[in-house]
C-alpha cells in the first residue's frame, strides 16, 4: 500500500512540475498541434504533454516497484521506451502511419514474448477455451495494437483520453491492489498520478496536449492492465475478486474507445479508405455537432464508460458469450 501512494505522489509531484516547462519549450521550439479541418480546437496548443505523463510514470515505477515484485518489468519498461521514442517523434516530426505501426508492432512483441503478456484463453466464448502458443500471440499482438490506437484515435477533444485513461487506470489499479499484485498496481496507479496532473492542463482552456507521445503510452499501458487483469483473474478462482467473465469485463472497461474505433474503422472501410486516414467522424466530434462544449462532450462520453463497467459488473453472473453481446 505504501509504495503504491508514493508511486501515485511522485507520478503526480513529477508530472505536474514538468508541465509548464514543456508548454515553454513547446512555444519557444514551434512544437505546437495547428487548428485544421480535422481538429476540434481553434488555437496553436503544445503538444508534448505526453513527456510529462511519461517522466512521471517512469520514475514512480523504477523508484517505488520493489525488486522481488520486478517480474518481467524491464521487458515492460522497454516496450514504453519504444512507444515513447515512437511518440516523440511522431509529435515532433510526424511519421507516416506504417513507421508508426511498425514501432507499435515491435513493443508488442516484446510484451507478448518476453513478459508474457498474452491472451491464452477465450473463456468459452464461441465454445474456444485454451489458445495455441501461435493463435495466442497473434491475438495478443492485434488487442495490443487495437488498444494502443483506439486510445490515439479518441484522444481529439480537451480531458477526453486524460479521462478515460484515469478511469481505467484507477479500475485496474484498484484489483490489482486488492489481489496483491503489487506490481501492477503500481504502474496502474503512477499512470493516474500523472494523468491527474495532466489534467490541470488539459482541461478547458487547454494550455497543452498530450500528442502522440501520451495516447500511444496510454493505450500500451492500458493494453498490459487489460490482459494482465484477464491472466491474473484466471489464477485466483477462489478469491472473492474472482469475476467469471473477467476479458468481458476487460471490454466494457475499455468500451468507448473500443468502440469508437470499430465504429469508426468500419465506417472508413466501407467508403474505400485507410482505416489510419483521419475523419470528424469520431462520437466526440459529433457530441460537439450538437452543440456540447469539450468539457460537456468528454464528461457525456466518460459517464457512458462508467455506465457499461457497472452494467458489467452488475449482469456478471450471465453467460460470457451472451454479457459480451
């Protein structure tokens, strides 16, 4: 418990200072996020906050995660390496969408193969149990990616990642800290450390945003807490955290940018385009057609994510295949 507190103040302490040095470096260097067609915002905004959110997780997870709880963290701490050199990159000089697959691809693999980090069971749903190594891999691999940029995708309007990544964070974070997976808790909760200092600059007025180096780090984190809570859950059928349809609950954490990326992809292939080419066609961007501020869509759009955890949870003893329908 104590090193999970330190974990979140240092997250947050670290986070929050370094935030108005990076708005400063970002006007000084003309790193800024442009008003365009695309965008919801209508003034030039730095677009490093990510740094901040990576500074602090960085350092709370290195500083407070206790070496015999360490596991396959450095695998961990690589692949977050990679998404943030990715990122930053991407945020400074933009990468086309198949470079920065390629770099998602790679963290992936590293956490798939080396943590092991993976999907190995379908829990019954479409009468499929335990997966082969192979089908396990490629499954985990694709989740992973799917993860990664539906949080890159949401991540348009002023608190709207920031949010959701808080709330499943805290989520997670919370399980793990009563199933006594210290380790997790850890990153979990130094994750909503910083978003909570992020948020302070994020909200409307928005003096920063997170770009690519923050949504990307986000998904991937959320990814390694959504798989890991499945796996663990597995493990503990006798707990009274044990839930039955543990990857439907996993779902209906990361329901709404789940959703809106199949939503938006499907809509994309079905007009002849990339699924990576950018659109106004997100639920943010038609919650601001009616006429809702940032602030009012993205509070709409965070209450929707909590509604489905709690129906979840609330219709938890149903039948996997039928709750995930």
């Amino acid at each position: 418990m104590f090193n999970i507190v330190l974990a979140f103040i240092s997250a947050f302490l670290v986070s929050y200072f370094a935030m108005p040095s990076i708005i400063h470096v970002g006007k000084q260097k003309l790193i800024l996020d442009e008003p365009n067609d695309r965008g919801a915002h209508s003034e030039s905004t730095p677009s490093l906050g990510g740094i901040g959110i990576f500074s602090g997780v960085l350092l709370a997870v290195v500083l407070w995660t206790p070496f015999h709880h360490f596991d396959d963290m450095q695998y961990i701490l690589a692949a977050f390496l990679i998404i943030f050199l990715v990122g930053a990159r991407d945020d400074i000089i933009p990468l086309s969408p198949w470079i920065k697959l390629a770099g998602e691809t790679l963290a992936a693999l590293i956490l798939v193969l080396a943590s092991n980090i993976r999907i190995e069971s379908m829990f019954g749903v479409f009468g499929i149990y335990e997966l082969p190594f192979f089908f396990s891999v490629l499954l985990s691999v694709v989740a992973i990616l799917v993860i990664i940029n539906a949080f890159n995708l949401i991540d348009g309007i002023n608190g709207l990642s920031a949010s959701i990544a808080l709330i499943i964070s805290l989520i997670f974070g919370s399980w793990f800290f009563l199933t006594d997976y210290l380790a997790l808790a850890i990153i979990a909760f130094a994750l909503s450390g910083s978003l909570l200092a992020f948020t302070k600059y994020n909200f409307s007025p928005a003096r920063l945003f997170m770009g690519d180096t923050g949504s990307l780090l986000l998904g991937t984190v959320c990814s390694i807490l959504a798989i890991k809570y499945a796996q663990h859950n597995a493990q503990i059928p006798d707990s009274i955290y044990y839930f039955r349809s543990a990857h439907v609950m996993a779902i209906a954490v990361l329901i709404l940018p789940l959703y809106d990326t199949m939503r938006v992809f499907v809509r994309r292939a079905i007009n002849g385009k990339s699924p990576f080419s950018p659109d106004k066609n997100h639920i943010h961007h038609m919650l601001l057609e009616t006429g809702l501020t940032h602030m009012q869509s993205t509070f709409v759009l965070a209450s929707f994510n909590l509604f489905f955890i709690y129906l979840a949870y609330l219709l938890r003893d149903w039948p996997a295949a039928l709750l995930l329908l």
